[in-house]
C-alpha cells in the first residue's frame, strides 16, 4: 500500500530548514518514490540547458525538490508553519485539521 503524506499538491506550505527557511510557497509536484516535493518560488537552482529546436540555451532557474521533512503546512489562519491532524464531518467526510488553530485545511 502506498505511503500517506500529510500534504499534497496546491497546498501552501512553510520551509522549516535549508537555505530557504521561512520562506513560503505552493506545491506543485510530489515525488511520492523520494518522499521530496517541488514547491513554487523555493529552492531555486541555475541549470545550464543546451538549444534544442522548441527552446534556446543558456542558463534557466527553475525549482529543485525538498524533502518532504523539511517543510509544513502553513496554517490558514495565522500563515505560520503547523502539523496536520485529522477529523471526522457529520457528512462522514474525512478531512484535515490545522494542530495550531483547529481550522480544517481541506476545503
């Protein structure tokens, strides 16, 4: 059975260590075989690309992973960094609660 993560992709989430700690960003991939994710605007790496026919060379900045370890879901109601629990809805409905501030994350 594949692993459980607390995050996932379009979550806004709080890098906790590295060079870019404190910054925030939204997930755009999780790479579920190396437990890392690419978050927008964090851990910018420069990468030399050679021209091919659909794009020209040179050096393009993108976003490299983190590990999953080094950041948190940020916490709807004050922005800083919280841990992910779980709750049940009246509707049966299983969603994830904020530990700092008890607002639901999913909407």
């Amino acid at each position: 059975m594949a692993e459980k993560f607390s995050v996932k992709k379009g979550d806004k989430v709080v890098v906790l260590a590295g060079k870019d700690k404190g910054r925030t960003g939204e997930i755009v991939r999780i790479l579920r075989e190396d437990r890392r994710a690419i978050v927008s605007g964090v851990n910018m790496v420069k990468r030399h690309t050679k021209a091919s026919q659909g794009n020209q060379g040179g050096i393009v900045e993108k976003e490299a992973s983190i590990h999953l370890s080094n950041i948190a879901i940020q916490d709807p109601k004050d922005g800083k960094a919280t841990r992910v629990g779980y709750k049940q809805l009246d509707d049966g409905r299983k969603v994830r609660v904020a530990k700092r501030s008890g607002e639901v994350i999913d909407v």
